[in-house]
C-alpha cells in the first residue's frame, strides 16, 4: 500500500467510488468512466504529488500517474473494492449521451491496450531474432531461430484470440466465449481445406473472387487466412454479444448455463465465416491498400505531419484511431508506414527534456527532467509531456518541430515497421524486415531518430527555460 495516501486524495477528489462506473489503466494513466465529470475536482487532482495531468478523452476521465500507474491502480482496487475486469457494458448508468468518436475511441482504446504489452514483448523478440539473423549470428534452420520464431510469432498469430476476449470484457459476452469465437478464426484445418482444389468460385472476374472450398447448410462459405487479423474478430464479438443478451432473454435460467453458449456459438461462428469474416477482410484489405495509397502520394509529407502531431494525438487520445490502422497494414502488408514516421518524435520529446535539465537551475524541475528522460528512452512520453513541456508551451511546440523532421526523413527513406515492437529503443528491430534485413528503411530511422533528438536538444538549448 505504498500508493495509499495518493489512491485515496485521486478518489476523494473524483466524487469517490459512487461517482465511478469502471476503472481500467494503460501504461502511465489510470482510465474511470465518470457518471459525473461534474463531480470531480481537476485542479486538485492535478496538484496532487504523484499525479502528473489529467485528461478527459473517449468518454474517460483519464489521471496520469507515469511510470507507476500500475502500483497505484492496486491501491486503489484494494481500498475501494473495484471488480477488475468490471463489464462496463452491463452497468445500465453508462449508457450515457457520447458521440460516435468518443464511443470508437473507447472502444478500440478497451480493446488493444489489454494486449499492448505483451504484443510489444513478442515483438521485440520477433525483432531481435530478425537482428541476429541479419547479422549472421543465426540462420533460419538453427533451432534458437526457430524457438525465437515461436516466442515471437504466437501472440500476433493468435491475435483474434486475444481480442476475442477483450473484445468480450468489452462487449459484456462472455469472455471464454470470446475466445471461443477468436479460436475459431485460427482453426488449423482452415489452411488445409483452402489448399485443395474449390468446389466452384464467387464473383469470378472481379476484384473480390473467391473460391469456396465448403458450405454450410447449403450456403457457400469463403474461406479466408484470419492469422493476425482484428476487424472480423472485434465485430464478430460485437454480433456474439448481442445474439447472447437475446437468448438470455428468451432461454429459462435453469438451463441456460449450457444452452445459452450452445446456441450463441451456433450462430456466431457459421455467421462469422459466411458473412461478417468475408466483408471484415475486403474492409481490411481496401483500408491497408487505402493507406499505402495517400502515403505514396507523398512520403514525406506525411511523415512531417505524423511527426508533428502524434504527440498531440497521444495527448487527447486520438491515437487510438490510428493504431488498429497499423495492426491492419500489418496483417494484411506484412508491414506499415504509420507507426514508422511517429518513431522520432519520442526521441524529439526527450531531446528536448534533457537540455531544460542542462539549463534549469531548479533542483526539483532538473530532478523530474532526470525521470521523464529515462522513461523517454523507452517509449514512455507522458512524464516529459505533462509535467515539464506542455505546461511550458515553447518545449512541447519545439519538439513537435523536431519530430516532423524526423518524420519527413523517415518518409524519404521509405522506413517502415514490419512487427509490433516496443517503445522507444526497444522499438528499433521493429524496422528490419525478415525477409530483406537491414534496409535503407532501417538506417533512415536511424538517421531520424538521431536528427530528431539533437535538433529538439538544440532547439531547446538556445531558448530561454521557465524554471517555474
């Protein structure tokens, strides 16, 4: 209970447990949904020791903590007794009046940050295991190889079961029938029956032929690769929830324990993959193809303006509008430009951070300089952000010059992500491709990476400090 005095002044202050729906956190912010934002005193919350800003974003009441966000989301589920893993969807008092794009927001926000940190851990490894092949320390028999292939591979191959199941916490399903539904889509046999030879083709001569290799019922069924996918998972559980809350309704309780997954999953699933699977994909496919579309146009400008916003993006949340986006090009690219141009403005920000550290003469300030920096290093922003240059203005401004610097020479070197690596460093064997290696995309990011640090620390440098 380390946290106790902070966890406790954090809830007094948001109208206390009666005043919160759900409680969630992600890295460095603890997430409530407020039945009354009214209710809360901000700037006390903001004043407090151990908090760094607060931000309401998606429907959420978001309080940034920082690095210890987790610790003190502890403290606070023990004091209050929070449910963890609460289903929103069922608490009747959220069906408050929010526009589409907060409730997207929300919702993707729900569902990915869940499976963020260990998605980055098996990238990192994919990462590093494409590194050492590039460099000659492995070949592609050798059993370390193949392990670090396995380790790196299971949790993006899987992931439409990952996000089955947070897509259910999300959507109030139950979340082993989430799973379920997710398991279904990796179904092994799937790539043995699409290796045979089509009972006959769908709309032959057009962009979106099909072969059908079986049907149901009767019903032609298009048989697709769902590895790595997350649109026809994400809307399948939608569809699943909803046909369950149907027939909890309309089944008597004493036998809906069992009768109620039998025929949810009866539905859903032969849905999935008849209906909802198919359009999910083309969806995908034209998105990817979309994207890779307007960043042709132009690499570079694109990378300038990904480079300048993405930290304003981080701020208000809209971030997570543009991640699936990336998970998308991923599984149906192999690769993305997205996250790639975003990659230096990290580096920008904690350029930026360390010559305040330099130039202030205040201790405490030159103290949280020190902290924000380390965790920059590794990805992590919003300490540098919130407590030191936002506030200031001038710094966050000069940063976001030096990270769409940093975007446009990532553009220019046609860098791109071929996994869903870490944060910050650790996200660098992201950008080594395992079937080319070390790319020019490769040492473009480095150059921009490099750029966008020493032009944010002379920026910065040559402009006078608030020391308040």
């Amino acid at each position: 209970m380390k946290y106790e005095n902070l966890a406790k002044n954090i809830m007094t202050n948001i109208g206390g447990k009666e005043n919160v729906n759900s409680l969630t956190h992600c890295i460095t912010r603890l997430r409530f949904k407020l039945k009354d934002e009214s209710k809360a005193n901000t700037e006390v919350i903001k004043n407090l020791d151990g908090v760094v800003s607060v931000v309401r974003s998606g429907g959420q009441y978001q309080v940034v903590i920082g690095n210890n966000v987790s610790e003190v989301y502890k403290d606070v589920v023990k004091l209050y007794n929070f449910t963890i893993d609460k289903e929103p969807e069922k608490n009747e008092e959220l069906k408050e009046n929010v526009s589409l794009f907060n409730k997207f927001i929300d919702i993707i926000s729900s569902v990915f940050t869940p499976v963020l940190g260990v998605i980055a851990a098996t990238g990192m490894i994919k990462g590093l295991n494409a590194l050492f092949l590039a460099l000659g320390l492995l070949t592609q028999t050798s059993g370390t190889y193949q392990m670090l292939n396995i380790v790196g591979d299971c949790c993006f191959y899987f992931f439409p079961v990952l996000l089955g199941y947070t897509s259910a916490n999300k959507f109030g399903l139950n979340k082993f029938m989430g799973i379920a539904i997710g398991g279904s889509l990796v179904y092994p046999s799937i790539s043995g029956l699409m290796a045979g030879n089509p009972l006959y083709t769908l709309f032959e001569g057009t962009i979106i032929q099909s072969p059908v290799y079986l049907t149901f019922l009767g019903i032609p069924v298009i048989l697709m690769n769902y590895a790595s996918s997350v649109v026809p998972v994400i809307i399948a559980t939608y569809l699943g929830a909803k046909i369950e809350k149907l027939f909890k309704r309309i089944i008597p309780e004493v036998v809906a324990n069992f009768t109620v997954p039998f025929f949810t999953l009866l539905v859903t699933i032969p849905l999935t993959f008849i209906l909802i699977g198919p359009i999910a994909t083309w969806a995908s496919q034209l998105l990817g193809v979309g994207t890779l579309s307007l960043y042709k146009l132009s690499p570079v400008i694109a990378g300038v303006l990904i480079g300048a916003f993405w930290q304003v993006f981080v701020i208000f949340g809209l971030h997570w509008g543009i991640i699936p986006i990336a998970f998308n090009n991923l599984s149906t690219n192999g690769f993305d430009a997205i996250l790639a141009l975003m990659f230096g403005a990290s580096f920008a920000q904690i350029g930026v951070v360390l010559a305040i550290m330099f130039k202030s003469k205040n201790r405490k300030l030159k103290s949280l300089c020190m902290s924000s920096f380390i965790s920059g290093i590794f990805g992590v922003t919003e300490p540098a952000i919130y407590g030191i240059t936002l506030p200031r203005k001038k710094p966050f401004i000069l940063s976001c010059v030096a990270g769409a610097v940093g975007g446009g020479i990532l553009g220019f070197a046609n860098s791109f992500v071929y996994m869903i690596g870490g944060l910050g460093i650790f996200g660098i064997p992201s950008f080594i491709s395992p079937k080319e290696g070390i790319t020019t995309g490769f040492y473009g990011m480095i150059i921009a990476m490099l750029v966008s640090f020493v032009l944010g620390f002379i920026l910065m440098f040559f402009t006078k400090v608030e020391d308040e």
